[in-house]
C-alpha cells in the first residue's frame, strides 16, 4: 500500500509537478506576469501606456479645440477686414463730388483733385484689404475647416483601433485568469484526493476495494490537474506571446501614429500663422503704391495755380472808376432876391426835384431786375452779368450748343448709313420707315444752329466784335440791356445792377445830362402807368425783397402791368404804392376796354 506513490511516480514521471503546493502556482504566475509588463523605455509615448488612453484622449481632444479656435479667429479676422473695407468704400462714396453740384464745379482746383485722388486711391486701399479677406477665407480658413473633420476622423480611427487592442488584451487575461483559477481548482481537488487516498491506504479497518477506489479517485484528479495545468501552461504562453505583442508592437504602433497626428497638427498650425502673416506681406507693396499716390497728389497742389482760376472765374472786367471830382460848395451866390430869381429858383428846384425823382425811380427798376435774377428769370443774353463773366458764360452756352449740334449730327450720320443699309438689303427694314427722323433731326440741328448763332452775335458784342447790339425779342433781355446801358451812362457814385461802381471818363459831359434827362422822363412815364385791370389776393404775401409789395388775404389791388412770363404781376395799392407780387397769389381781372386798345396798338 505504501508503495502507490512510487509506483505513480515511476509511472508517470512526468506529472510530478502535479504535487506543487498552491503557493508555488502562485508565484510562478506572478513571476511571468511581472516579466511580461516590462517598457520600453526608449520612448516617452511608450512609458505606462496601458492606462493613458483617456489622457492621450484629452490631450488630442485639446489640440483639436485648439485648431478650431485659431480658426475661430483666421474667420473674425476675416468679418473685420472685410467691414473696414466696406466702411471705407462708403466713406470714399460719400464725400466723392455729387454731380450739378458746386463740388462738382470746385474740380478744377488742385486742391479739390488731390482730394477726389485720395478718395480713389482710398477706395483701391479698401480693396486690398478685399484681398486680405479673400485669401484668409480660402488659404486658411476653409483649409483649416477640412483639415479639422479629417483629424477628427483619424483620431477616431487611432483610439478605436487601440480600444480594440486594449479589449482583445483584457479578454486573453480573462481566459488566463479562468484557466489559472481552473487549474487552482482541480490541484486542490488532486491534493485532497490524494490525502483521502493516503488516509484510506493507511487504515487497516478499510477494504481493499475501497483503498483502490480511493486511488483510482485520487489518480482521475491528478490527471485533470495535469491537463488543466497543460491548457494553463499553453495559455499562459499564448498570452505572454499577445502581450508582448500588445505591449512591443500594437500599443507603441498605435500610440506613434496618435503622436504622428498630433505632430502634424502642431505643424499644420505654424504653417497656417506662416500664410497668416504672407497674407498681409503680399499686399504691403500696393498699400504703399496707394499711399504713395496720395502723396504724389498731395504735392500736386498749386497754391498758385487755384488763386489764378478763383480770380479767372470772378474777374468782373469793368474798368477801375476815376477820381472822384472836387465839388466846391463854398461859393456863396450873392444876388438879389427877386421875382425872376424866385421864378428860377422854383423852376430850378423843380426840375432838381423832378431830377430827384427820377433819380429815385432808377432804383427801384434796378432792385426790380435783381430780384428777378433772384428767381432765375435772367435775360438769355446774360447782359446782366459783368463783361467778362457774361463772355464766359456765352462761350459755355455755345459749347453746349455745338455738343448738341454733335450729338445730333451722329444720330443723323447713324441713321444714314441705316437708311443704306436697308436700300441695298430691303429684307432688312423699310428705308422710308427712317425719312422721319432724318427730318426731325435736321429741324433740331437748325434750330440749334440758329441758337448757336444767336449766342456767336452776343459773344461777338461782349467782345467788343460788333459795334451795336442786336434786336432783342424778350421783353426781359431789353429791360436788362436798358438797366445796363443807363448805368454805363450814369454819373459817378451810381450802382450797378451787380453792387459794383463804374464811370466813364471818356464820354462827354453833356451827353451824360442829356441821358440821364431820356431816362429820368422813361421812368416818370413808367410811374405814370395808367390800371389795366384789377386783381384780388387770394393768399397773404410778404413782400420781404425789394421791388415787391405786401399783400392781405381777399385785398383788391390796380394792375398796372401784367405777367409778361416771368411769374410776377405789378400792382398798385395806392397812387404812390406799388410793387411786383406773385401771379399765382392773386385772382386778375383785365379791362376788356384797355386790352383791346393795347391789342390794338
């Protein structure tokens, strides 16, 4: 009996292992495990990478946070450079000169074109910063957008594969964690088998059946701790082999194409801060070239020059006034106060008195004039303007003219070839169908013709061309030629239509008083204009200008001179109050009788 171990072990030499206690299965485990859990140490990726998933995770979760912030800002930067463009093209727009305008006509100074040369170069300046915008848009932003989802994507890929590495590892330890305990087990089965197996061999009291039967028991355990230690032993080496794989090869693989992207990340960040800053460096050169125009136009101004135009555009051309002549009230005249003196005194303070008069009445005919220069209604000769700017003013209506002339001489010439056209290819159109307008053309180019000699006569005249002046068929442009040609004959110390005083030293004396007596009794005549009619107020007016008169709701006024066209009517109040008021202020009622008879005259 006692020799049934030695037998077992003579028979199964191989399976002596069987007999290891629970400590030694232990510590052989334990052993293998701590040799296969060895890094390397070569690389800092690759130092305690079992447990560094997470924190790899939020490391490149940051730097993608990252990524998309900078480009958070590439895309403000962006709105910014593209509203300072847009503000500074409507600020270019709003202070650009507006046509019909006084701006428009200041151009001609230098300093005036400098500015609008500024303004120009203000608004290409705008459009480079269009530039900036465009290129940060699509070489930074939009790159950066794409390149963002396609790192997502790849970090992605790169964690799954590693939690799928780090799953596969766990469950091999899993299954040699249960084939560790499994072998555990049955030792333990093995062990109290065998003492089972000793304690029986040992009692005497015992059958020898039951003894064989303790050792068949205790040789089946044994033999199920010999093959469950042979599946832990393969196993066991199975899963050294995986996790020394895992741990040398997938994990680090793994782990250096997670750094490889972040790498890639960090230099695909320096690149884009690069093209930020070229984006700029690219248009420094045409900002500058800007800059360097307004400059240029800046030191285009000629002080000089914009004196000569301003004194060009207002010269008057009247000729200075002489002295002025010494009147020497110191001689007293001592003759006898008689009848004929008395007679001749009366007769002479009259005729100073009927002088006055008519020296008064001048005024108002000239403040009347003004007034109607004040409503645009000037004579179409320009005679009421000074010589110089009546020239200027003539030649620029000639000039418009003779564009018109162009103009329409070009249409005419257009249709011509046209009407050729359709002469020899008749499928094309109707010749006839173009004799219309052919006619109406050539009545306006003679009608504008007509108007440019009309202007060419009146130019001639201001330019002292023509020794007297043409016939004039406005009633208006004979008032103004009268006005100027009586101050033109006035004495010293009179006005002007224009504020200016003028003489002329060459004429004689006596032709002087001889005028001034013609005008004196046109002006005593124009007083005593007889009421053509009367008109009724149908608005209040307040004659604030000079020349009209004040006028009341439902008032009924003398017309003594009605519209001739120019929108005013004159009327008078009483015997010696009367003035011009608005035609469309007052109801008039013509006398029939009068009307006939100027009709007939």
């Amino acid at each position: 009996m006692n020799n049934g171990p030695s037998a077992l072990s003579q028979e199964e030499p191989c399976k002596s292992k069987l007999y290891i206690t629970k400590q030694h299965v232990i510590l052989e485990l334990t052993l293998h495990c701590c040799t296969t859990r060895m890094a390397d140490e070569t690389s800092p990726w690759r130092r305690g990478t079992k447990d560094q998933f997470d924190n790899l995770d939020k490391h490149m979760q940051g730097g993608i946070e990252f990524v998309e912030r900078y480009n958070k800002f590439v895309k403000d930067r962006t709105d910014i450079e593209l509203n300072y463009a847009k503000q500074l093209r409507n600020l270019s727009k709003k202070y650009q000169p507006k046509k019909n305008s006084r701006e428009e006509e200041e151009q001609k100074f230098t300093s005036c074109q400098a500015f609008v040369a500024l303004l120009n170069e203000m608004n290409d300046y705008a459009g480079q910063h269009e530039v900036i915008a465009e290129n940060m848009s699509g070489l930074i932003f939009a790159e950066l957008a794409r390149y963002i989802q396609e790192l997502k994507q790849e970090k992605k890929m790169h964690f799954q594969e590693g939690r799928r590495a780090q799953q596969y590892i766990e469950s091999c330890w899993k299954q040699l964690e249960a084939s560790k305990r499994r072998f555990e087990r049955d030792c333990k089965e093995a062990e109290r088998a065998q003492q089972h197996f000793e304690k029986m061999d040992a009692d005497l009291n015992v059958t020898k059946a039951d003894v064989e039967k303790a050792r068949q028991q205790a040789h089946t355990r044994h033999q199920m701790a010999s093959d469950s230690k042979g599946e832990y032993c393969s196993i066991l080496q199975s899963f050294n082999k995986e996790q020394h794989e895992h741990y040398y090869t997938n994990i680090p693989n793994i782990f250096q194409k997670i750094q490889d992207l972040d790498e890639r990340r960090i230099v695909r960040i320096g690149d884009s801060m690069k093209t930020f800053s070229e984006v700029d460096r690219k248009v420094i050169p045409i900002i500058g070239k800007c800059l360097d125009e307004i400059t240029k136009a800046a030191e285009s101004i000629d002080e000089k020059h914009d004196t000569q135009l301003v004194i060009e555009a207002f010269k008057s051309g009247f000729e200075q006034p002489g002295d002025v002549e010494f009147e020497d009230y110191s001689q007293v005249m001592k003759r006898t106060v008689s009848e004929s003196s008395l007679s001749n005194s009366r007769s002479d303070g009259k005729q100073d008195s009927k002088s006055g008069k008519s020296k008064g009445k001048l005024w108002p005919f000239i403040k009347k004039n003004k007034l109607s220069l004040k409503l645009g209604s000037g004579p179409e000769d320009f005679s009421h303007l000074p010589p110089e700017q009546r020239r200027k003013k003539l030649q620029q209506k000639i000039d418009e003219i003779n564009k018109e002339i162009q103009k329409e001489a070009d249409q005419r010439d257009a249709l011509t070839k046209m009407k050729d056209v359709y002469i020899k290819n008749p499928q094309m159109g109707d010749p006839n169908s173009v004799d219309p307008r052919l006619a109406e053309i050539g009545q306006t180019i003679e009608k504008l013709r007509q108007e440019s000699q009309k202007f060419e006569a009146w130019l001639a005249e201001a330019e002292g061309r023509l020794p007297t002046k043409t016939d004039q068929t406005r009633r208006q442009s004979e008032m103004f030629e009268l006005q100027s040609s009586a101050v033109n004959n006035c004495a010293q110390d009179r006005e002007s239509p224009d504020g200016s005083y003028t003489e002329e030293q060459s004429q004689d004396p006596q032709l002087k008083v001889a005028a001034q007596s013609e005008f004196d009794d046109e002006f005593d005549d124009e007083e005593m204009l007889a009421s053509i009619g009367t008109c009724k107020a149908m608005y209040p007016f307040e004659g604030q200008n000079e020349g009209t008169i004040t006028i009341a709701e439902g008032e009924t006024l003398s017309v003594i001179e009605e519209d001739k066209g120019d929108g005013w009517t004159r009327v008078r109040r009483n015997e010696d109050e009367e003035g011009y008021v608005p035609t469309s202020y007052v109801e008039v009622y013509l006398d029939k009788t009068v009307k006939g008879a100027m009709t007939y005259i």
